[in-house]
C-alpha cells in the first residue's frame, strides 16, 4: 500500500481541517458513532479519522459519502455557487463599445 502524500498552501489545509472538524461536529450532533458512518458511507475507521481531520489525501468522493450519511449531501450545491472572481473577469473581456452615443435634440428641433 503506497501513501500518497498531498502538498497543498496553507490556507487550503486550514479550510480542510475546519471542513473536517465541522463534519465531525455534525456527527456527535447526530450522535452517530465513527461505526455507524463508516458502515453507511462504506469506509474504513482509519479513513473517517483522515475526513474528520482534514487529510488532503482523502478522495472527494469519500467526503461526498460521509455527507450523505449525515444527511449533507445538499451542501455540496454551495460549493463555488456564487464565481464572483469569475463573473467580474468575464465581464471584463466583454466587447466594449467604441462609438460615441447618439446626439439626442431637444424637443422641437427637427
């Protein structure tokens, strides 16, 4: 068995950890034991501990089960739901209109 090992900033990692601290909190809320979700999601104890810790190793499709079984799975829709950074880039490169606007007269002139 090969350990892979994921480098990842800073930041990333503490985001990690805070979603695997929240997953856990969501668990003892629930008062589901590390067994009753490792049974549901079909994991193993040692990689719910990895979730619950924020290992980057972890596949994302381990967490989307763990979600599921702590009824979460909706949240995943929140995930890079608003692309601020994104939208404000792509509007940027919109075409831009290069002509001056149409003189408008006042009324009465023809």
């Amino acid at each position: 068995m090969n350990k892979r090992t994921v480098t990842i900033y800073p930041s990333s990692a503490k985001e990690l950890e805070a979603l695997g601290q929240r997953l856990k909190d969501a668990r003892l809320r629930r008062r589901f034991s590390m067994e009753t979700v490792c049974a549901r999601a079909d994991i193993s104890r040692p990689t719910l501990y990895k979730v619950e810790n924020g290992d980057p190793s972890v596949a994302m499709g381990i967490y989307v089960q763990v979600l599921r079984v702590l009824g979460m799975v909706e949240d995943l829709s929140l995930i890079a739901k608003e692309d601020v950074l994104g939208r404000r880039l792509q509007d940027e490169s919109l075409p831009q209109r290069k002509r001056a606007p149409r003189k408008i007269t006042p009324a009465g002139d023809t």
